[in-house]
C-alpha cells in the first residue's frame, strides 16, 4: 500500500461510496463499520416501514455515536487504566533513575 492509501468502495443502503484508507486494519473496520449500518438499515426498514431512508440513518448515526461516548465513558472510569498509569509512571522513573545512576 503506499503513501497515500488504498481506494476501497463500501455500499450503504444501496449507495456506493468510495473512500481511501491508510491500512488493512483501517479498511477491515470500515467494513464492518458499513456491515452494522446496514444490518440495523435492514432490521428499522422491516419494523417501521414507511419512514424515510434519511430518518433510518439519522437513527443508526445517533445510536453509533451513543455507543462510541459510551465505550469512552467505560475507558476512561475504567480502574485499571489508573493502576496501568501508575505502574507506567513508576517504572519510567525507576528506569530514568537506573540509567543516571549507571552511567
């Protein structure tokens, strides 16, 4: 892949869009991220029928972004990210401390 990424083309509702991604990893997630959005489009079209192509998206965009602030509320209250901090910041300093002391 080079500097400027690969082209890839992802179909949401029937739309194609294409897009570059910087990696496989990038791509892969885009792909799956396009799997969800239509899965969901699939699953509102059938419960609810009769209400617009954009109100459906407008929902899958809002309940996405729930969840994306719910998982970064989760990291952030997460108590071991606090004792990983910590033995981080301690073995950084035993080290620095180390390496003055050898050399």
């Amino acid at each position: 892949m080079n500097d400027d990424g690969q082209k890839i083309k992802i179909k949401i509702a029937d739309r194609e869009l294409s897009l570059k991604v910087k990696s496989p990893d990038d791509e892969a997630n885009f792909r799956r991220g396009a799997k969800d959005v239509n899965e969901l489009l699939s699953q509102y079209k059938e419960r609810y029928p009769g209400n617009s192509l954009s109100d459906f998206l407008s929902m899958i965009a809002l309940i996405m972004a729930k969840k994306v602030h719910e998982l970064k509320n989760r990291m952030d209250n997460d108590p071991l990210r606090e004792d990983v901090e910590d033995l981080s910041s301690r073995l950084k300093k035993y080290l620095e401390k180390d390496n003055i002391d050898d050399h």
